[in-house]
C-alpha cells in the first residue's frame, strides 16, 4: 500500500508540475492566461522590483539548496527516497506557481520590434527554446527527472540503475541545453518590458551560478569523464567541437 500511494504522488507531483510548467510558458509569452508577465495593473516601480526578487529568490533557493547532495543526505533521513525526487519537483513547481500567481507587472517598454515579421520570428525563437528545454529533458531521462522512474521502480521493487555518463545529441554541442533552451526562451522577446527584462537577467543569472554548483556535483560524481567533456565541450555556447561520444546519463540542467 505505500509503495501505490508513493506511486499516486509522484503521478499527482508530475501532473501539477506539466500544467505548471505550460502556464508558465504562457506566462512568459504573454500568450492566453489569466495572469502573464506583462499583464494586470502596474503597482509602484520599487514595490514591483522589490516583490519580484524575492518571488525569483526563493524559487532558485528552493531549486539550488534542494537539489544539493549534503541537502538529500538529510531530507531523506525524512522522506523515502523512492518519493524524494517527486517532492523536490513539488516544491519547486509550488515555488513557480507562486512567481507566476503573485508577479507584479512592470510595462514600461524596453524595446519593442515592430516589423510584424520579426517579431514573429522572436516568438518562434522563443518557443523553440521551450522545445530545447523539453526535449533535452527526454534525451536524458524525463521520467527519472520528475521523479516517476523512482516510484515505478519503488512500485515493482526493483532498485534505480547507476547513474550513466553519455551526451546524446544536444550534450554533444553543449553541456547544459537545458539551461540554453531557457535562455533563448526567455530572451527572444518582440516585446521587452522592464518586468520581462528584469526576469530575464536575474534568472539568467541565477543559471550561471546554478551550473558552476551542478557541475562541481557532476565531478564528483563522474570523476575525470566530466573533466575531460568540460574540456572539449562549452558550457552554454556551442563554439568548440566536440571531439567524440562522451557517455553522462545525468541531469544536465538540474543535478539529482
């Protein structure tokens, strides 16, 4: 009977973070939602940068602390470990939710493309970067991600297989495509607000320092195969050749 109800909540926790993480993309995109990152009514400038850092801090603590490995090592003295990647996933999908629920819009105009055809081509850019983002997730393992390969195995009692180290496709170009799809999604912007702007910079900023964190675990965990892909491959940019196959089955864009 646990094992089911561990099964239930790493279904419930990957459900709550899919819808999430659509409405975020629609958020970002202004697209069609209740609530987008330009929209609503403006409060005070300094209210609205005030409220947003803080909203954008606790979510990458959230992400960064509990995702650390001395942070598992004592959480899971607390919560079985077949469930402690789905409740990493929901607390940071709570974390998202709550930047999205309570962002406070900052319209003021940046930059704005009028070409019709430009800016068409942004947005177009900006949804291939989600696409980035989610694809990258399956080329390395979406399901042991979010969690559900654990309960699974939990469910049928079998153990989790060694991490592996490969780079499939996107890993052969750059080591953390994840982190690139971000970017480019929340950078291409035919429409740049301050609001969208300041989003942009901090949660670029807070990628930088997420990955110099991942990639000290990764060599810990992989050893001289990391150093040697760090080596031959760039980080976000793909300007130096990979020389050969390298073999990393981990989470490139968020360290279990």
């Amino acid at each position: 009977m646990s094992r089911l109800i561990a099964l239930v909540y790493g279904l419930l926790s990957y459900a709550f973070f899919f819808v999430t993480f659509l409405y975020a993309l629609c958020f970002v995109e202004n697209f069609v939602v209740p609530k987008a990152i330009d929209s609503g009514t403006a409060p005070p400038f300094t209210e609205a940068a005030i409220v947003n850092l803080v909203l954008m801090s606790l979510f990458a603590i959230q992400h960064s602390v509990m995702a650390r490995r001395q942070f598992k090592q004592w959480w899971t003295r607390f919560v079985p470990k077949s469930v402690e990647r789905s409740t990493y996933v929901l607390f940071a999908t709570l974390a998202l939710a709550l930047l999205c629920w309570q962002w406070r819009p900052m319209p003021q105009v940046i930059w704005r493309v009028e070409n019709p055809d430009l800016a068409n081509v942004l947005v177009v850019f900006s949804l291939a970067g989600w696409l980035m983002v989610l694809t990258s997730t399956f080329l390395i393992n979406h399901f042991e991600l979010f969690g559900l390969h654990q309960v699974a195995n939990n469910l049928t009692g079998r153990a989790m297989p060694a991490p592996r180290f490969r780079t499939p496709l996107f890993y052969q170009f750059v080591r953390h495509p994840i982190y690139l799809g971000f970017i480019i999604a929340f950078w291409a912007a035919p429409v740049m607000t301050v609001g969208h702007l300041l989003f942009a910079g901090v949660t670029t900023a807070y990628i930088i320092v997420g990955i110099l964190l991942e990639e000290r675990d990764l060599v810990d965990m992989f050893g001289d195969d990391y150093r040697r892909y760090r080596q031959r491959v760039s980080m976000l940019l793909p300007w130096r050749k990979s020389a050969s196959t390298g073999t990393a089955q981990t989470q490139s864009g968020t360290v279990r």
